[in-house]
C-alpha cells in the first residue's frame, strides 16, 4: 500500500490541493473537504478546466456552459471570483486568468484521474495486482457524478464522452483483476459484482459471477443469476447470446428451483419501515405566523406579494410549502400545486400545466377557454394563428382571478429553480396583474445556491423585490433542541444529539441518520451513502422500480413505467407500495409516483454506473416514443432520454418536435435551446431521407426561434437551410422542402433581401401545391365569405365556394367559413331556407371550434334570415343568442341584434316599437355600422311605408340610400332607391317619381346580377311601369 | 374617405414579429372591405398603439381586424385637425 500512504502524505500537507473528479466534486485542502460554490455551472467550470488541464478561451467556456441570450461573460466572470478562493493560496496562484483565457495551473495539486491514467498507463493487462485494486478503487464513482447539465449541451457531450472513457478503463481493470484474483474467489467476486454493474451488458461478465458463486459452493445463487441475467441479456440485447453463460452455468452443479417471488411474499418487518407518514412540523414559528396571518387574511395586504421560500436542500421548504397549503385547505382556500423538476426545463409552462389539471373544466370562464387551450387542450383545439403569448398570458391571469373571486387562491410552486422561462415569465406576469382586489397568493420555493443559475429566475426576483412584490423567507438550520424534537416524533428512543452534530440541523439529513441509527448502522456517513443503504436493503423489484423513477426525473406515471420496466401489474403494485411505506416514494395528486424529496432521486440515481443509467433511459425512450404520439407534451422527455440513451435519431425527432411545440406556446428561448440541442444529435444520425428531414425541421425551427430580430445576425443560417433543403429534395421529402422554402423566405425578408424573399416565397407556393390541401380550401372560402359579405363579385364567390368545396371534400374536412359562405350565397340566391340550414351547420361547427368571433356573425346571419323568413319565434330565440355570445366575448351590449328585434316589433305593431327602434338605430349611427345601419334604415322604410307614414318611411329610405352608398352594398343601395320610388308613386309626385326612377335605373345595370332581396323590391316598382329588362323609364 | 381610428393595448410589450404576422394577415381582408391603412403610433413601452385607416364606415375597419384576429379596444371614426 506504498501509493496510498505516499497519496496520504502528501495530501495532508495544508498547501496541497487534491481534487477528486470521481464521484462528488470534491477539493481537498490538508485533509479538509472545501464547501464549493453552490452554483452546478461553477463547479461545472471548475471540472472542466482540471479535467483538461488545459488553457481554454472565455469564449469556449462561455459557449460551453452559458450560451444564450444572456451575458455569458458576466456569468464566468462571476463564477470565477467563486473559484479563486477555493484554488488559490499562499503557495499557489492555480486559476489563472487573463482577458481572453482561462487555466488551472497543476501546482501543488493533485486530480484522482490524473492517478488512474498514470496506475494504468500501460494498460490494465500491465498493471500491477496493486494498481489494478488502487486503480478500481479511484474508479469507484462517476466522472463528475451529479454535475449533469444536459441544457448545456457542449458540455453535456463532452461529460458524457469523459465518462465513457473513464468506464472503459473501469471495466478493463475490474476484469483484469476478476481475473488475477482466481485463487481468493470471495475477492474476486466482489469485483465480477462492480464488474456487471459497470457492464451490466457483459455476458462474460455475468458468466464471471456465476462461475465465482459456483467456486464458492453458492449454487442457488449461481443459477439464480444465470437465469435473471439470461432474461436480462435477451430483453436487452435482442441477439444471441455466446454461450458463455450457459457454459458457465453448465459447469455449475444443479440445484433445487428457487421459489419465484410473488406479491404476497414480499413483507416489510414494521421495525424496518421508514418514516412514511408526515411528521407535524418542527421549528419554523417566524415563517409560520407569516403564512398563519396571510390565510386568516385571506392574503389581506399580502395578495400583492409572492412569497419565496428559500434554504439549501432538504431543510424543509417543501414540507413548510405543505404546512401552507394545508393551512389554505382549512381556511377554505382552493390550493393549485406544483413543482419544476431539473430534467424537463425545457417543458415549456410544465408546472403550470400540471397545477392547472387540478381545476375541473367547467369553472374555467368560456371567455378564456380559447386561450388557455394551448395549455390546457381539453379545453378545445387551437387554430393556428389564432392565439399569441399575450393572450395566452392575459387568459390565465383571467382565469386566475376568476378563481380566487369564487374562493381564495393559493397557487404553490416548488423547486422553482428549476422552471423555464416561459413558465417564469407567466408567474412574473401573473403577479404583477395581481392588483385587482382577489385574494390570490403566489408561493414558491427555491434552493438558495440554485438560483444564479437560472437567469431568467434571478431576473425576475430582482424585478418583484423592486416592485416591493416579493416577500422572502430563507429557512436556517434547525436548532440542537428542534433536530431532537424532530427525531423524536420519528424514532423516540433514540439519542438525537448526535444526530444533531453531524445533520448540522438539515432536517432531511437528521431523518435519514436517525432511521440509520435505527436499524443499527454506524453514523458518520455522507446523506448519499445513507440513501444508497437504504436503497441496496431493498428487495430486488422494488429496488430496480426505485431506479426507473430515478432515471425518469420527474414524477412518473405508472402507465409508463409498466410500459418501459414489463413489469406486471400486480408486480409494479407491490414494488410501489413497498417503496411508499419506506418513505421513499409518495402518491402525487394526480396519480403520478415521485421520490420523497429530490435528494432521495438524486441519490438513488447516481447509485447507478453510467452503462446501467443508459439502459433504463433507452427503456423510458422506448416507452415514451409510444406515449408521445398520443401527448406530443411528452416530446421533450422523449428527447431527453433518448439523448442520454444516445439513440441519437431518436433524440434528435423528439427535439425537433418539442421545438416545434414550444413555438405554438410562444415559448422561443426554449425552442431555440431544443433545436440547438437536436442539431448536436443529428450530427450522429447516419446520412438519409431520416436526417434530411429532421434538418429541414430543426433549422426552420430554429429561425422561427429566432424571431425577426435575430435571424438576420446568424450568419451561414440561409447557406445551411438552403442544403438541407437540396437534401431533403433529393430525397423526395417535397412537403419538407416547401416549407423550409418559406422559412428561407422569412430569413431573407428579416435580412433586408426582398427579392429573394420573394422568390423563396413563390417556391414553397410551387412545392406546396398539394402540400395543405385543407388550409387552401379554408382561404379559398374565407375569401368567398368575405366577398359576398361586402355584397361584391358574386360570380368569382360562386367559383371559389365550388373550388374549397371540392378541396374540401378530397380532404374530408367541415369548415365554418365553407357553409358560412355556402349560406350567405344561398340568401343572395333567394333560397333563404337553404340558407338556414347552411349558416346553422356553420354555427355548428365554430361552436365546436370554440370560434366565438364566427359564432357570433353566423348567429347575427341567421337572426337576419329568420326575420326573412318571418319566423319570428325563432328570431327572438337568435337575438336572445346573440346577446349572450355578444356578452361572453366582453361586449356589454349587441346593437345589432337591438335594431333586429326592435324591427320586428315595429313590424308587428308593438307599442313603443318606434321609439326603441329610432334608439337601437342611433346606436348604429354612433359605432358608425353603415352596413347594418342601411339595411335595417330600408326594412324600417318599408314598415312605413306599408302603414301609410311616408314621410318617415322617406326619412329611413334617404338615410340607407346615403349609407348604403358609402360602404358599396347594391344590394341595399337598390333597395332604397325601389323604396324611394314606390314613395313618390304613392305620393302622386310625377317629378320625383321619374327622378328617382332614373336614379334606380342608374344603380341597377343589369338585374340578373342583382341579389334575390334586390329583386324582389324592384318587382312592385316594375308593376308600376319601369321596365328593368331595357333600363328604360316608362313612367 | 372617412378616417377611422383603431385603439390597441397590449398588457406586455408587443414584438415586431407579432406586428409583421398581424400586417400579414390583415392584407386580403383590407382589400375586400376597401379599407386602406394610413399609419399607426406605436408607444415607446410597446404596449399602446393606435392605428389610423381610411375606410367608409368604423364597422368595416372592426370587421378586418376580426377577420385578421387583431386585438383592439376601440374603433370610431374622426375627423383630421391640422395637417395630415
């Protein structure tokens, strides 16, 4: 043991610095462990400038760990003032930095991998007996175990390959030593055990264990394992296995069948449960009269405030979260619950929608269903373009505050260092549109050393603190005297003080000592040791279970996990229910499994050797590929794992349709991290039509993200694009190409070249000919519809209703504007009950859509229709409609439908029909709706006209004459002049009658194309002798 | 041609992108309803705007933006002081 007394000396030395890249970060000063800066990315910096030993520019560190739209240099800047008291001493300036560059000098310093690679510098068949054990034990933990940043992904990859190095050294070393060490067969299998752990794929590795068991007379055992990692291998591998293991089972004496385990043969001593029911809150009286006073209040002056609990991990924040969210249950207070986890930042408004699930449908205002469906899509679909951030924004802080006014509102959101920016920016907006007087409170919960780095989150702290909107709590540790009341309540017997002295009053931590204490083991081990313990005393199926939701990283629904592990039912049942009574896993309100606390995953996960990890990521990829068909929310979590699982066509699909989602919530930051992310994995997808479209995809993805203001600073953007495009045209990907034409053509307008824009424009028109057959047939009668509204170009509407109607057809699709605009020709044509049954189906269909703006015209159509019609039951029955949808989409009254109702009392003789109706006009007049205004003036002159009251009946006519005009409707400038006409015949005016029947023959060239409505009014004025056929007066 | 004027707020700063989208989508619908865009004040904050159109009555103007999606607060029409 040479090396290690020479290694301890010297690392006791107070000026030599051991660093340890193995497993924890650690940087060793005279024997002491130094605290290291809280924030993952400094450390981060830190492992990689001693890893590389190398010089390496601002610009690469940036690039490598800070690239976005922030000040990345800042942030280095700031991370490396946390570095130099750590690096630097007396004897050794080691960070050296200067305006370009940055290093780590190795002065008096040691690196853990620096050792392994010199123990095994000739490789592990070289090695001594002695430096193959010093070397394994080195190699005990993961590269940079726990500094996993799969946002940065320069870095992510670069850590991922390190560890794959590093796993290969590993596993060469503990198969050379299970080698070597035949004769001591107990030693030898505690490395063939670390060996597969390592390699859990190995066969030879497996064949090793079974050998060694079968050396040591372990023969139930042996075949125990042959046949498990038989299973195992076969799942796995989908190969034929060598033989080696079954040569080495073979070799094996035969021994009696072990009992298969059943769901009712797994029973948990109650002396070795843990602490799984929630124990009353200890301590904390400050932070607790603060939330006692706020739910007496019902938020009172708090409202305008978002409380911000903050602490290291494990000091109790959520469990203080719980203690106001209960509070706020009792105090009769509706609670909406969250929380953000560290593997789905890129889950744009993730916590949001998970707090939303809580709220039934029906209490959701229909004024803002539309909007929040982006969120929430069992609300309804949302078309595109329909919807922007603002809206989407404004809608939920209506919701909100229609909520808290039927009951107070507590919306909790845990871990909030973790959430992404778009969910950061609706809490930021949120609470500052919490000034109207409901009482709403916004809590939230964060790790105090977390926070710098997330910078939208630092943003928005700062922003709330000078608004004065922010309160703030940051829980210390407990006291001796609290740590041992809270150990008590859990295990009464037993001795706290020591608990306290090595917990430092961290609660979690004092819990998990005492319940090792407990059970009889030693104390004065790290929390991730304990973890791990607890962890390895389980059985064999709910431990594995424990490691899926621990690769899964977030809460998990139990359908996945039957999907990804194979497990049955009743198996996963049990596991579950194991793992809940040991305190290690809880129920989440909606169904999903989660650890405990997220140090309990983080510990369980990083018990796993990185081979392994990637196994139970390609199971979760494979179950959530099936799943994300149905939920494309789950896209970004398929990507994730799938990228850690390196199936990297896999992850680069799944980032390019999670970047497309995040563009339909307006969430760019995140689209744009996604795509830069997919783009890293489409590197490694091997050349054809797959990576050709998924490069088309990404980078139209990308310069949507980028928005207008920066696409035109991405310089070689346009060069790349126009590639993938001949890729994906090569490849006969037509549909992709026109589309990414466009893009092209957003890029080049954004870049001040109008010309190629254009062409750009005119190409993807070309390649989308038939790419969106449905969305040309919605154009085309949008454009019909508007055109018969505007009463202009019949013949051109008819043309293009026949056009979207075939269109239509081929592509199976109902569309409002199409029997809209059926309807409204139907009306022109005379067929008014045609037109009905058209105009309701399109009515039919915009409910359907949730299209309230389409809704609304198409009832203010069919009001008008039925009044045609003179079915006035069902005209009142519109209008009452019509006022209600007027009054949903925030219209306090519907003066349209007020003039239609008031002329069908006044047609029915109804007293004070008249006045009311000369009002509801007035109102017209006043929001200057010359259309409506006209055509109900002409009904109006008519009714007048029929009762004899010819100057009033003149007045209408004059007036919708004038108007009609001015906005260009024939139909309704033809009808008063007919008006006009009869008038002047019924008042015996010669002069006038020959005047006014010029001017009708003036507006009327040829009659065959005037509207059915237009027609019938001129027939009582050819009765008296105009005839229309020669336009020639012949009165 | 009667000037009418179109009132828009936007609870957070509007972005060029939206602007150019909403110009987008508004440019078939004007033509239609014969309505002609003469101008529009956006406030420095991003977050006011008024837009003045040329048009024959206030309702076609509302029309557009409805078919065009755009959000306003209010439409009337006004009579140009001063120069133009």
């Amino acid at each position: 043991m040479e090396f290690w007394e020479g290694v301890a000396t010297i690392l006791m030395e107070p000026d030599i610095l051991s660093i340890r890249l193995l497993g924890d970060l650690q940087v060793v000063r005279g024997g002491q462990a130094m605290p290291l800066p809280a924030s993952k990315r400094t450390r981060a910096v830190l492992g990689y400038l001693v890893a590389t030993g190398a010089r390496q520019s601002r610009e690469r560190l940036c690039d490598l760990l800070w690239d976005g739209p922030d000040d990345p240099r800042a942030s280095l800047r700031w991370s490396l003032t946390k570095l130099r008291p750590l690096l630097n001493d007396a004897s050794a300036e080691r960070l050296v930095a200067d305006r370009d560059s940055v290093a780590i000098a190795a002065e008096r310093m040691s690196v853990d991998v620096a050792m392994v690679r010199t123990l095994l510098a000739s490789g592990a068949q070289g090695a001594s007996l002695d430096q193959l054990e010093q070397a394994a034990r080195l190699l005990g933990g993961e590269f940079l175990d726990g500094l996993d940043l799969p946002r940065c992904y320069r870095y992510h990859e670069w850590c991922m390959a390190e560890r794959e190095s590093l796993g290969a050294l590993r596993r060469a070393a503990l198969s050379a030593l299970v080698g070597r060490l035949q004769d001591t067969p107990e030693q030898a299998l505690a490395y063939a055990r670390a060996w597969i752990g390592a390699e859990p794929l190995s066969e030879s590795g497996h064949a090793a264990v079974v050998r060694l068991l079968g050396t040591l007379g372990r023969l139930r055992e042996a075949h125990e394992h042959c046949s498990n990692a038989n299973r195992f291998l076969e799942r796995e591998l989908s190969v034929p296995l060598t033989g080696e293991l079954v040569r080495a089972a073979a070799a094996v004496r035969p021994a009696a069948r072990a009992p298969a385990a059943t769901a009712q043969s797994v029973q948990i001593p109650e002396s070795d449960m843990g602490v799984a029911q929630r124990l009353p809150i200890v301590g904390r009286e400050t932070e607790r009269a603060w939330i006692d006073h706020a739910v007496e209040s019902s938020f009172g002056i708090q409202a305008k405030e978002v409380l911000l609990i903050l602490g290291e991990p494990g000091i109790g924040k959520t469990r203080l979260l719980d203690y106001l969210a209960e509070s706020a249950a009792h105090g009769r207070c509706r609670v909406l619950r969250a929380r953000a986890f560290e593997a789905e930042m890129v889950r744009p408004y993730g916590a949001w929608i998970d707090a939303l699930r809580a709220v039934p449908a029906g209490d959701v205002p229909n004024a803002v269903q539309r909007e929040l469906a982006l969120l929430l899509p069992g609300l309804g679909e949302v078309a595109p373009g329909e919807s922007d951030r603002g809206r989407l924004f404004d809608g939920m802080a209506a919701l909100l505050r229609a909520l808290a006014a039927a009951q107070p509102l507590v919306l909790v959101f845990d871990d909030v260092q973790w959430l992404d920016e778009a969910s950061l920016s609706l809490l930021h907006f949120v609470a500052r549109a919490s000034d109207s007087p409901v009482p709403l409170l916004i809590a939230c919960a964060a790790r105090t050393g977390e926070i710098d780095d997330n910078p939208v989150l630092a943003r928005v702290r700062q922003s709330l603190k000078r608004e004065k909107r922010l309160a703030e709590l940051t829980l210390a540790p407990l006291d001796a005297a609290q740590t041992a009341a809270l150990v008590r309540l859990a295990y009464p017997k037993l001795d706290a003080a020591q608990v306290f002295e090595e917990s430092r009053g961290n609660p979690l931590f004092a819990l998990e000592l005492a319940r090792a204490r407990q059970r009889g083991d030693a104390l004065g081990r790290p929390l991730q040791a304990l973890i791990a313990g607890e962890l390895a005393r389980l059985e064999e199926k709910p431990r594995e279970l424990a490691l899926w939701v621990a690769a899964y990283g977030r809460e998990i629904f139990p359908e996945v996990l039957a999907d990804a592990t194979g497990m049955a039912p009743s198996e996963l049942a049990t596991a579950l229910l194991v793992l809940e009574r040991r305190g290690l896993l809880c129920a989440t309100e909606t169904g999903a499994c989660d650890f405990e606390h997220d140090l309990l995953r983080q510990a369980a996960y990083r018990s796993l050797s990185q081979p392994r990890r990637r196994l139970l990521h390609r199971g979760l990829a494979r179950a959530l590929d099936a799943a994300a068909k149905t939920d494309p929310a789950l896209l970004a979590d398929l990507a994730h794992h799938a990228g850690l699982a390196g199936d990297a066509a896999t992850a680069a699909r799944g980032f390019a349709g999670a970047a497309d989602r995040c563009l339909k919530l307006f969430a760019n930051a995140e689209a744009l991290e996604l795509v830069m992310r997919g783009l890293a994995h489409l590197e490694r997808v091997p050349s054809g039509a797959e990576r050709a479209r998924l490069r088309v995809e990404l980078l139209r993805a990308r310069i949507y993200a980028l928005g207008s203001r920066s696409v035109s600073q991405e310089r070689g953007l346009a060069a790349e694009l126009s590639n993938a495009i001949a890729d994906a045209e090569a490849a006969g990907l037509h549909a992709e190409a026109s589309s990414a034409f466009f893009a092209l053509s957003y890029l080049h307008y954004h870049s001040g070249e109008a010309g190629r824009a254009r062409a750009a424009t005119l190409q993807s028109a070309d390649a989308s000919q038939a790419a969106d057959q449905g969305t040309r047939a919605r154009q085309l009668a949008s454009t019909a519809r508007c055109l018969l509204d505007v009463d202009a170009d019949v013949a051109r509407s008819r043309a293009l209703i026949a056009e979207a109607e075939a269109l239509a057809h081929s592509q199976r699709v109902s569309l409002t504007e199409l029997e809209w605009a059926r309807g409204l020709l139907l009306r022109w044509d005379g067929d008014l009950e045609g037109a009905r049954v058209s105009i309701e189906r399109a009515l039919a269909i915009a409910r359907a859509n949730g299209e309230r703006w389409r809704e609304y015209e198409c009832l203010v159509w069919l009001a008008l229709v039925d009044l045609e019609l003179q079915r006035l039951e069902r005209f009142d029955t519109r209008c009452i409609e019509i006022e209600k949808v007027a009054r949903r989409m925030g219209d306090p009254d519907a003066p349209v439908a007020a003039v239609l109702r008031d002329l069908a009392r006044m047609a029915l003789g109804a007293r004070g029909a008249e006045d009311a109706f000369s009002v509801s006009v007035e109102r017209l007049r006043s929001i200057d709706n010359k259309a409506y205004l006209a055509y109900a003036l002409n009904w109006g002159a008519a009714i007048h006209l029929d009762a004899g009251r010819l100057d009033r009946a003149e007045a209408c006519a004059l007036e919708a004459f004038q108007a009609a005009k001015a906005v260009e409707r024939i139909t309704e400038v033809v009808v008063a002049c007919a008006l006009l006409a009869r008038i002047a015949v019924r008042r015996g005016d010669g002069e006038a009658t020959r005047a006014r029947m010029q001017r009708l023959a003036g507006e009327v060239s040829d009659p065959q194309r005037l509207s059915a409505r237009a027609r019938a009014h001129l027939a009582p004025v050819s009765a008296v002798g105009m005839n229309f056929s020669t336009l020639a007066p012949t009165v | 041609m009667p000037r009418i004027i179109v009132e828009r707020n936007f609870d957070i700063p509007v972005t060029d992108e939206s602007l150019k989208s909403l110009m987008e989508r508004m440019g078939p619908c004007l033509e239609i309803y014969k309505v002609k865009w003469v101008r529009s004040h956006l406030a420095t904050d991003r977050k006011r705007m008024m837009c003045e159109y040329d048009a024959a009555d206030a309702e076609s103007v509302r029309t557009v933006q409805k078919e065009a999606q755009a959000k306003f607060d209010r439409v009337w029409p006004a009579e140009v002081l001063g120069t133009a």
